[in-house]
C-alpha cells in the first residue's frame, strides 16, 4: 500500500472497531491519504496515534429503518457512504 500511495491518491476504509488500534490499521491508515472509520468515536483515537487525516463514514443503511432526518448534528453529517451487501453473519 505504502508504494501505491506514493503514486495514486489512496483511501482506506477500516470498520473493525478495536482498541487499542491494530500497528497494520495504523500502518495502512498513515499510508492513505484518507483513512474512513465507521465508528466515530474512534477518530480521535487514531489521530492520537499518527493518522493524520481521519474521517467518519457511515457504513451502510438499512433502507426500512434508515430514512432521512429532518435535522441532525452537524458531527453526524457526511458526504459519502459505501453501501453494499452484508457480508457478516446478522
């Protein structure tokens, strides 16, 4: 990742909440230039740990129960999410 970040704009999307962080999710989180976490709460603690550029991103929607707010936080608020099948058991 470390070789193709230093040709191509690269992304890393982590959503294996663990704490403290993994050294290869720290590793690959540095190497991207933007490295996505779906639990919010952990974006401080990966910048703590050297990655500078750490975004939140929702990981997906359930399209019964996920319906768009009237308002919400600005914390809350994003730009993208990748949506897709669940590839974990429920």
């Amino acid at each position: 990742m470390t070789a193709l970040a230093r040709r191509f704009t690269t992304y890393f999307w982590y959503f294996d909440l663990t704490t403290p962080p993994t050294e290869k999710a720290l590793m690959l989180g540095r190497a991207a230039a933007a490295m996505f976490v779906t639990c919010p709460g952990q974006v401080e603690t990966y910048r703590q740990a050297g990655v500078t550029n750490v975004l939140y991103l929702q990981q997906g929607v359930d399209p019964v129960g996920d319906v768009p707010a009237d308002a919400s936080p600005e914390e809350y608020r994003v730009e993208a999410a990748c949506v897709g099948s669940c590839t974990s058991p429920p």
